[in-house]
C-alpha cells in the first residue's frame, strides 16, 4: 500500500497475483485487531524489532486467514493452526463457519507517475461464490458458472479503470480552467485596485458658498440679482480669472480646467490675457494631456503615465518644469 513505490513494479507485482490483486481485511465485529494477532498469530515474528509492526500485522491476517479457508488450511503447520483457532474459539462472536478474514480486491493503477491503489467493490453473491466454491470438488456447470463470474468481475474492473481514467482527464481539464479564471479574477482584482487607488488620491474639490441673509438682501431689483450671484460684474470677471494658487496634484489641475475650482470658471474658458503667466506655464500640462485623450487615454490614465515617468513625489510645480523641458521633444516619452 506505499504509495511511494514506482507504478510499474506495482503493475508488475499485481500481473502476477493469480486472481488479482487483494488485501486481507478483518471482519467488523470479529473481537480480532492487530495486537490480537501479533500476539497469538504471529508472536515469534514481532519479537524481531527489526520488522515493522505493520508487516507483520499484514502476514498475519494471511495466516489467520488460511487457518479458517478450508482449502489453504493445509499448508498452514497444524501446531500454528491448532494455536489461532484455539485463542479465537474464546473471543468469536461471528459464525464459527465465518472466516474472520476477508479479501479485498484491489485496483492498481497509476496516472504520471503518481501511484493509485484503491478497493474493488464486489456484490456479496459474487464474493461468497468466490471464496466458498471449492473448484476440486465442483461440476462442469459449477466451474463454468464460477469462470464467468470471475470474468465479469475483470471486465467490471476494465470499466473501473475506464471510468477512473475519464475522471482524472476531467479533473485535470477542470483544473486548468480553474487556473486561468483565478489568472483572470486576479487581474480584474488588480486593476480594481489599481482603480480605487487612483479615485482615493483624488482631492475632494471644494466649494465656496455664499450665505445668503435677509439682512443682505437690498431693496432694488437690480441690487437684488446681484446679491444672488453673490457679486457684481466686475468682481464675477475677477473670480473667473482667477487661477488656484499651488495645486496639489495632477487631479486639482486638470479638475481646473475642466470645471474650475472655488466657484470659479473652467480655466479652458479664460481668456490667454488673463492672468497669463500661471495659465501659460499651466497650459503645457492641460495640452499634453489634452492630445492623449485624442489619442485613446482617458485622464486618469494620462495622470498615471506622467506620475510613472516623474514619480507620484513629484510636486506639481516640478512637474510642469519638466514637461517644459519635454516639449521640445514633442513629448516622444507621453505619446
């Protein structure tokens, strides 16, 4: 039963078991275990303590078994027979005529190099025919009976095997597919990630608000709807023209340009006059990323290409620095 051993010598050994291959099991209910028969089947060999317990046990169930089957019982010593049956009389609670030993057929087979030993499963009619028809002692028609039973049984251990082998392609057809869904999942599971990463590091945008009282509020209609856009023309032009001081990411930025910060208007509606040196130095970042949503990027995956390149450590300041710089190389490393 080592499954360590290599599956051709196994092949080999169970080719020649006649009948095939079987393992002595002990009947439940019998009152026998292992120590019981290394004490009385077997004594002179456990004393060795070079042999291991279970080969021993394992020789000792045969023996124990060819000293109640009616036809091996005679290659058994009889002071060794006279022995087992004596110390069993005491403790049988089975059938006196019931072994206390069965047989077990085997399936021996390997995938891989990997070693399958596993039981046959055998109706009872068949196991009683087996092991209770005595073939000297048998008719024609009792033999033939007895030999087609037996060949049943090996085309049922064909199908066995059969049936084994188209689970195990199975199994392993099920196991690459699991293999690459759980390839897939992770990268979904990354990119998700990867995705919340980016939305978490963008600043929340925040909004001024204007309080609006009673006490505020003037009697001239004129007066009034300028009390409701909060300020007059002249100031409305002014907090347009505006630009946030000291941004600080990418998000900020390019959330100025496309809606604007505190109230103010989308810095892609001001006009160049207007406070013209920051939306100058500005520009260079809000071009760059303009032209690569042309060309297939959506912003935040621009933002991570350019953080890629400078390092998310980066201030935005520095950044813009060296975008200037990169400009005159036509920006090769962003597009």
């Amino acid at each position: 039963m080592d499954t360590s051993v290599p599956y051709p010598d196994v092949k080999v050994c169970a080719s020649l078991c006649i009948g095939g291959a079987i393992r002595y099991e002990i009947r439940k209910g019998s009152g026998v275990d292992d120590a019981w028969i290394l004490r009385n089947v077997c004594p002179n060999i456990g004393v060795d303590n070079h042999i291991c317990r279970r080969t021993t046990s394992v020789l000792g169930r045969a023996i124990m078994w060819a000293c109640f089957d009616p036809l091996t019982s005679s290659h058994v010593p009889q002071d060794i027979a006279d022995r087992v049956k004596s110390q069993y009389s005491r403790i049988c609670t089975l059938d006196p005529t019931l072994n206390p030993i069965r047989k077990v057929g085997l399936v021996v087979c390997g995938h891989e190099g990997q070693l399958f030993i596993d039981d046959l499963v055998v109706d009872k009619e068949d196991e009683a025919a087996c092991s209770n028809d005595d073939p000297s002692r048998a008719t024609g028609s009792d033999v033939t009976d007895l030999n087609m039973k037996r060949k049943r049984q090996s085309a049922e251990l064909q199908a066995v095997l059969s049936q084994l082998s188209v689970l195990r392609k199975q199994n392993e057809v099920l196991t690459e597919e699991l293999s690459i869904m759980k390839t897939h999942l992770s990268k979904k599971l990354k990119y998700m990630a990867d995705t919340l990463n980016r939305i978490a590091a963008i600043p929340a945008q925040i909004t001024r608000c204007v309080n609006l009282t009673s006490t505020n509020l003037p009697s001239s209609s004129s007066s009034t709807n300028e009390n409701l856009t909060g300020d007059t023309d002249v100031q409305r032009s002014n907090r347009r023209a505006k630009l946030c001081r000291n941004p600080k990411s990418l998000y900020v930025l390019w959330n100025e340009y496309e809606f604007g910060v505190s109230g103010g208007s989308p810095a892609k509606f001001l006009e160049r006059e207007i406070d013209r040196f920051t939306f100058y130095r500005r520009n260079v970042f809000w071009g760059l990323v303009v032209e690569m949503i042309r060309r297939g990027r959506s912003a935040n995956k621009s933002f991570v290409k350019i953080y890629q390149v400078y390092d998310y450590k980066t201030s935005v300041t520095n950044i813009i620095k060296k975008l200037q710089e990169e400009k005159k190389n036509n920006f090769n490393r962003f597009l």
